[in-house]
C-alpha cells in the first residue's frame, strides 16, 4: 500500500496561491504513486482543504481558469433559432478561441430549455464548476432578463457575449473613427437599424462614452422607436426618439454614424448620400452586411466603414474582446464584469490601435502598410498585444470598482505571465527589454533603407528602448516613412546619408588613418571607406556621437565584421571577438559559441572564448554550466578535435576556477543528465546538466543552432558579438523584425554598462 503525504497530494492538486497567477502544466500520471496523489487516496486532502473553506477551490482545481460557454441555441448568429444541438460547433468554435487567445479552458454546455425562469436555475446552479461564464446565442428580450437576473444571482463573472463583446469592440471602432474625422461624440446624429440584444447593449455603452441619447435613432423590424409604439418592451423604450420622422431616409439625412445590427441588403446607397459630410457606417450584420461594403465605398469617397467580415478593412470581431476581458476577470477572481471593467476594455483596444503594429500582424495579412487611420481603427485579431493590453485594464478596472478579490501586486510579472498564456515566453529577453527601457541610448541602425529596419526603430522608439539614428539615402529613408505610415514613431530621429556629409567624413577619414596607417591604408583609402554606412557607423560610435552601432541584416557577416573590427577593435584584454548565439525553449535558455567568428580556434582561442562566453551569460543573468564539445566523451575517441577540446577543457578550468566546466563531451551528453549520471557519474555536470556549449569549430556551431532554429521549435537570440570595446551587433542575414529589436536591446544594454565603466 503507498502511503501519501498529505503537503505532497496538496501540491499535487495545487493549481498557484491566491494572488498568484501560474500557468498550470498537465499533470503526470505515470506512476503508481502519481495515480495515488490524483485519485484515491491522496484527492481526499484537497477536498478537505475545500470543504473547511471553499474559497481554496481556487487553489486546488482548475476552477480558476474555467469558463463555461452557455447557450439555448435561440439566436446563433446569421443562423437563428436552430436548438441546441445545432448550435454545439459555435460553441466549441468558442471554446477553441478562447484557449488560442487567453489561455481559458472551457465547457461548452447547450441547454435544452427556452423558459427563461428554468434556464437562469439551471445556469446558476453550475456556479460551482466555473470561474466564470460566457452566455452566447439567446435570443432577445429573454437575454436581457437571464443576464441581468444572474448577474445579481452569481459571485462569479457573467457576460452575454453577443450584446457586450459587439458593443466594445465597435465602441472602440467609433471612437477612433471619429477622433480621424475630427467629430465630438456628444455632438454626432447616430442612427441604429436593429433592436436585438446587441442592438440595445451596443446604445447603452454609446450613451456611456459620451453620445447624447437624443441623437439617437433607433429602428426594429417594425419601424422607428417612437412614442406611438405599443408594442415595446423596457428595453427599446428607452430609445424612443421624439424626433419627427418616421422613415430610415428621414433619419439618414445629416446623420453622422449608421450602426446597422440587422440584416443583409437594408441600406440603399441612395440613403448613404444623405449622410453629413465625413459619415461612418458600421454594416455589422452577418454574412451579409446592411450594405455591401463595394457598393457604400463607391458611394462616398470620405466614408469610413466597418463590417463583422475579416475580407474587408475594420472587422468588429468580438475575438478582440472576450478571451481578453475574461481572462483579466478571472485573474483577479472579479466578482462580475462590470461597466467600468466594459470600458476598460473599450479605451484599451481604442489605445492599441494608434500603436505601431507589430511585424509579424503586418506578415499575418500580407499588408506592410497598416497604420491607424480610416482603414484600421481598431486592431487586428491576430495581434498579439491584445492581451497584454486588454486583460490588464480589465484587471485595473476591477480592482478600482471593488469586485476584485485578489488583486494584482507585481504588474511586470503578470505582463509576462500572460505572453506565456499565449505561448510567448520571453524571460530572458523582457529582463533586457526592461533594462534598456530605463535608459535608452543612441543606436546608429546602418540599413536604414530597408523596411524591417524602418519598422524596428519606429517600435523601439514608441516601447523607448532607444534613439535611432537613421543611415542611408534621405530621400529613399523619407519616402518609406510615408509610404509605411511610420511619420509620426520616426519623427525627430535623425537621418544621416553619408555622402553629404563632407566635414564628417574628412574628420573621421583621419581618424582611421591614425588607426590603420601601419596596418596597410592610406588617408585616400580611409576617405573612401568612411562614406560606406558601415564604416561611418562604427565611427559614429567610436567617437561618442552614438552608443551602439546595428547592422548586418542584408550583407554576410564578415563583410560587416570588418569595419568594426578597424574602427573600434576589441576591449582591453580580449585577444578575440566570438559570436554567441541564444537559444530559447520551455526549459531554458542555452548559449551556443562561437557560432560566428573563429573558423578553427586553437585551443588557446577555444580558452578565450570560454571566457567570454562565461561573463555574456551571466549578462543575462544566468549562471553559465559549461560543457566542451567534441565527438568523444572523455578520451572514448582520439583525434585532432578531441585533443584540442581535452586541452581547451584543462586550461580552461586552471584559468576560470570559479566557473563549472567540463568536457570534452558530445553534445546528447552534456544535456543529457540521465546520460551524464549512469555513465559519467565523475563530471562535474551530472547533476546539472550544461546550459553553455563551446563548439570546438565554427562550422559545428553554426550548423547546430541553425538546425535549430529551423527544425527544433526553439527561438534563437543573435548572433551576439562578444569581445569588442564599444558595443557593435551584428544581424543575422534576414532577421524578423523582432529579432532586431532584441538586438537593439542587447546593444542598449551593452552600452549602458561600457558607459557604467568610463
């Protein structure tokens, strides 16, 4: 019989402290003993903890990261009244959004029940499975009754998707829409074709942002809302409109917004014309919008329009909203989802969008030009800043209104806790990110003619990582600011083209000359050379008018090298400069060197680049488990390699005695500390395992991160240049435009130590 620990079955169910937001791995069950700590008898101590206080059901189940999507099937979308059972794959489409873009398991439940009465007890009684619930597809007014009666009934956060998640993220919508057209919200005539539950929510947080509620048009199937209706229920009534009109034309003429939330084809383009100057519309029906968006652009030249579709510009799509309002609702164990948490959410997403829009969103659509304006008010559902943004406002906002129970402490932690929600795991890197951020300096970036340099520099001006400086052609750099919609992030930045600059050059040409009179130039070869962008760089850098120098995206490595080498050289005490490159995946981080430099180091060069490698690893605050790479473990082979590595390996320890070093090794070996222990029991990294491989020759470290990078699933930092005496990194031929941006970091976070030295 296995005996349990009772502390070790707690841990086994625990799921993170209170105030603690964790991201729970799957449990193992592979053992006996594991079975035992699931089941019986180990489950009994949780339930235990639970039962003496249930607020621990947090603690100890999935609770906490469980919503259950809810539905009757009497309104799916574009679908009606199709039941429950047909309405399951909408459902479990939900469901599926929700993991892709929060992290939030989910339920999906279809009820069998229209009574409004019986569905609100038969939801309520499920409060203690979930953290929270998403109502989906009930029809209106029955939606507005179970929603409002749950809401006061449950401890837990409720929303009704299809009326809140439309109403913040057209919200959104029109208040940059309207900032574009230079309109004031309390001012505009807003027409609203639809009565539905999103109709009506959509109005309702309207009003709350600032839109006067006797501006308001609103239609239904049946006609205008206006005080000789009989037949409204409490929610229409609240817009009715004492305007004396009773036709959509009438209602159109002079209007600002049309928000349709109807039917396909409603809209004529004759109504269209009648609108005021600058006019919006929102066609938000589905499939088909209120108005095809061909036929209403045609229409008007100064329109601005958004649709529910993703094949045209500015998709309302409640994906922007829901994954994200609930999983900052969740991580503050909110009591609801309130008004103000709404807001929050609207004013994020309305911020986001004026920001510079990542790489890989610009990739993902096939569009390098989108920028805020009349095309793209609101973001795009693959923007993976969403939940950084959203969640934590919603998150702020509960814990202001007072329905937060366990508020958020650590803001940075709980950035980085929600990128790892997602898959984006960046430890290493968001330390660098937010050192550079506390004090940037100046990068002279030496490509600047090229579009992912332009768009890393303007995304590291707006996170203010740095200050570029911008090298090449003037007018080739401006008219790809313009045509990229970049002005307003590289305002200010200095574009500098070499050729014009004569008394710089003649002044840094004299400079070199200094440096390499007696190693083969002349002063008519240094003239030349400093009209180059890399040679101009370095020396921007070599003379203090620059901090760090970026380059090497489109030339090969050595041709990029050189110049720095020339102009800058190496620090005091380093024979040779070495390329480190880093490796990241779910376990840790790895440091591959040299990957670039040293084509056969000596072993007096491998002993060196030991050292090197050892202080940038611990730049990264890591503490470097060092293992010397070979084909032979320990003398098992003899060869040319071995020998080199054996030696390397000997000199190595004599000179870094505080450091752990081993080898040589294969490189299965060195990770592998199963394999370390049964067979190597004797090396110093048996228990540990290596974190910092040294190749014995470029070619096997250059192969080996490249292979890597292609087919290993890792994300690769580098090349990092180790060795010089002023900070110059040089790009890997082709580098993503985040991969730039670490960079940029790394040099900021490199200069600002060589100037803590001076």
């Amino acid at each position: 019989m296995i005996k349990i620990n009772k502390q070790d079955a707690l841990n086994y169910h625990s799921q993170g402290q209170p105030g603690k937001i964790e991201v729970v791995p799957t449990k193992m069950v592979s053992t006996q003993m594991d079975l035992a700590l699931a089941y019986s008898p180990g489950v009994a101590e949780p339930c235990k903890e639970i039962a003496a206080n249930p607020e621990d059901v947090y603690k100890y189940t999935a609770k906490g990261n469980l919503v259950g999507v809810i539905t009757n099937g009497t309104a799916v979308l574009g679908l009606g009244n199709i039941g429950p059972e047909a309405s399951k794959p909408v459902m479990e489409g939900k469901g599926v959004l929700f993991k892709k873009f929060a992290g939030i398991d989910v339920f999906d439940i279809e009820i069998n029940e229209t009574d409004p009465d019986k569905f609100i007890q038969i939801v309520k009684s499920l409060e203690p499975t979930f953290g929270g619930i998403n109502l989906e597809d009930i029809k209106a007014p029955e939606s507005f009754k179970i929603e409002n009666a749950l809401r006061e009934q449950m401890n837990i956060p409720l929303m009704h998707d299809d009326q809140h998640g439309t109403a913040i993220i057209s919200s959104a919508a029109l208040l940059n829409a309207l900032e574009v057209v230079g309109k004031d919200i309390s001012k505009i005539k807003m027409v609203i074709n639809g009565a539905g539950a999103a109709a009506i929510a959509c109005s309702k947080l309207y009003l709350a942002l600032g839109v006067n509620i006797d501006n308001i048009v609103m239609f239904d199937k049946d006609g205008i809302i206006n005080p000789e209706r009989n037949d409204l229920d409490i929610y229409r009534a609240q817009f009715v409109t004492m305007r004396k009109i009773t036709t959509l034309a009438q209602a159109m003429e002079d209007a600002d917004v049309f928000v349709g939330l109807s039917a396909g084809n409603v809209l004529a383009p004759e109504l269209v014309k009648l609108m005021a100057p600058d006019p919006i519309i929102f066609a938000l029906a589905n499939p088909d919008p209120e108005i095809p968006y061909d036929v209403a652009m045609a229409t008007r030249e100064d329109l601005i329009m958004a649709t529910g579709r993703s094949d045209h510009p500015n998709q309302v799509n409640n994906v922007l909203g829901f994954p994200y309002i609930f999983r900052g609702a969740l991580d503050v164990r909110a009591t609801e989802i309130n008004e103000a948490m709404k807001l929050a959410a609207v004013y994020a997403l309305a911020d986001l969008a004026k920001e510079g829009v990542p790489d890989l969103v610009h990739k993902a659509y096939g569009d390098n030009t989108i920028a805020f304006g009349r095309t793209y008010l609101i973001p795009k559902p693959l923007d993976p800043r969403l939940i950084t943004t959203i969640s934590p406002a919603v998150a702020k906002a509960a814990m202001e209104s007072g329905v937060a129970r366990y508020p958020i402490q650590n803001w940075e932690r709980y950035h980085q806790e929600l990128q790892a929600r997602i898959g984006i795991d960046q430890k290493l890197m968001n330390r660098i990110l937010t050192q550079a951020r506390q004090n940037p300096k100046t990068v002279v970036f030496a490509e600047a003619d090229n579009y992912k340099i332009l768009k890393a520099a303007s995304t590291v001006v707006e996170q203010k990582l740095a200050y570029p400086i911008l090298l090449g052609e003037r007018a080739v750099i401006q008219e790809m600011i313009r045509e990229f919609k970049m002005e307003h992030e590289l305002e200010g930045c200095p574009i500098i083209d070499p050729r014009e600059e004569d008394a710089k050059c003649e002044k840094y040409a004299h400079l070199l000359y200094e440096k390499r009179k007696r190693k083969g130039m002349t002063l008519f070869d240094c003239r030349k050379l400093v009209r180059i962008r890399n040679y101009f760089g370095c020396m921007m850098v070599e003379t203090g008018e620059a901090d760090a120098l970026i380059s090497g995206l489109t030339r090969d490595y050595s041709s990029t090298i050189k110049p720095a080498l020339h102009v800058i050289g190496v620090e005091e005490g380093v024979n040779k400069v070495a390329g480190m490159y880093i490796i990241q995946n779910k376990k840790e981080p790895y440091f591959f060197a040299d990957t670039t430099v040293n084509l056969q180091p000596t072993a007096d060069d491998l002993v060196d680049i030991v050292g090197l490698t050892a202080r940038y690893v611990r730049f990264f605050d890591q503490e470097p488990r060092i293992a010397m790479l070979s084909y032979s473990n320990f003398g098992s082979s003899e060869g040319q390699v071995p020998t080199k590595t054996r030696e390397a390996t000997r000199m190595a320890k004599l000179r870094y005695p505080d450091l752990l070093i081993d080898g040589e090794m294969q490189a299965n070996t060195a990770l592998n500390t199963d394999l370390l222990r049964e067979h190597y029991p004797f090396s110093e990294l048996a228990n540990v395992g290596a974190n910092t491989l040294i190749f014995p020759g470029l070619a096997a470290g250059n192969i080996a991160y490249k292979l890597l990078q292609e087919m290993g699933g890792a994300e690769t930092i580098g090349p990092i240049l180790m060795g010089m005496r002023k900070p110059v990194h040089i790009l890997q031929l082709g580098s993503s435009v985040r991969e730039i941006i670490n960079m940029v970091a790394i040099a900021v976070v490199d200069a600002q130590k060589c100037k803590a030295k001076l």
